[in-house]
C-alpha cells in the first residue's frame, strides 16, 4: 500500500512497520508518514490504508510476542579497554549485520536487533586492562550470517575496521556442516561469522 503514496512519502512509510516491531510498547512506537497533511490531501485513499489499523496494528506488544519469550537475551554487556576501538570494530561489524545505534554515553555504546541489545563500556571500574579469551569469562561471540558470500565478503572488509582473520589455515570453517569465519579484533574479543548450511533433506 505505500507504493499509492507520493513517492516522497514511500520510504518512511514503508520504514513505518520496522517501527512498530521494534517498539519496546505501544506507546513509543513510530507512526506512519501518512499522516502528514500534504500527503493525505494528495492520496487520500492510500493515506486512509496506510492509518486504518495504525492504533491495532502492535498489539502484540500486549503478549508475550515471540521476540521477548522468556528466557531469550535481553542485553549483553562487555566491557573494554578503550572505547574508540571497540566503536571502530564492533560497530561496524554490527550495524553491517542489521543493528542499529540504541544508547550512546561518555563511557559507552549499544546497538541493538529486535529486543536484545549488546553494550560495549570503557568502564572507570576496570580492574585491567587486557582481555583474554582463553581466561574464565567471554570467550566469542557468534552471529548467523545468510550465506557463504556474506561470511566471505564480511571477512574481506574486516581489516580495514580492526579484525584480523584467526586460523587462516583452515578458512573456511566447516566444523559441524556449516560455513564460519572467526575474527578477533586490536583487543583479542573473538567473533564468530556462521552461515547454517539448511537441513539436508529427509
């Protein structure tokens, strides 16, 4: 329905329904363009569409909707020891997987994908400077990646934003099926790039 919108009006009414998911309630979520009076005076019909249902449309916010069952991830926080470089890497690494920019502070950052959010802080509470995954705590972690060519093209642009490829010698990883790289960044945090080979047929 958006495609009947001015085609000024088109992105953002089609942004419109991410909004609505990614509202914690009913109450922050966004509201479509349409609204605008330009817009429905020029397209009344498709405006009227577009808002008909705008007020029934979240109401899964008012269940346990499947994005915030119990027992899934709410955040993850790590900490690290400079800030500026975990922002470099990690932040590109995440928003090239579809998270976005949720908090942002003196001390830290986060970014989020549907309900969990991950958070990197240079706190003042560090005991140390250094991490080290082969030592009691984080060790990596793992994301889906949709395809080989992602996991490929992902490792092929990692250098410039602070990762280095680990066990070159036997990239691509293909531990239990699937297709994985693993990168570790200036500060020795391990991510996992894994593309889930689909279930073989029965």
């Amino acid at each position: 329905m958006p495609d009947r919108l001015p085609k000024s009006a088109q992105p953002a009414a089609k942004k419109a329904p991410q909004g609505i998911y990614n509202a914690w309630t009913a109450s922050t979520r966004s509201r479509p363009s349409s609204r605008s009076p330009g817009t429905t005076a020029r397209s009344p019909e498709a405006a009227k569409k577009c808002t008909d249902d705008e007020d029934t449309l979240p109401a899964f916010h008012d269940f346990p909707a499947e994005h915030r069952i119990r027992g899934t991830l709410h955040h993850v926080e790590i900490w690290v020891p400079d800030l500026d470089r975990a922002v470099a890497s990690f932040g590109w690494l995440l928003e090239a997987l579809g998270y976005t920019l949720f908090q942002s502070w003196g001390n830290g950052r986060s970014w989020r994908l549907g309900a969990t959010y991950l958070v990197f802080e240079q706190s003042p509470a560090l005991t140390g400077d250094e991490h080290d995954r082969c030592r009691p705590g984080l060790n990596h972690l793992a994301f889906h990646i949709d395809g080989h060519d992602t996991v490929d093209a992902l490792v092929s642009q990692a250098q410039q934003h602070g990762w280095s490829l680990m066990f070159p010698g036997r990239h691509p990883d293909s531990n239990g099926g699937n297709y994985a790289a693993y990168l570790e960044n200036t500060d020795g945090f391990e991510v996992e790039l894994v593309a889930v080979n689909p279930s073989e047929p029965d």
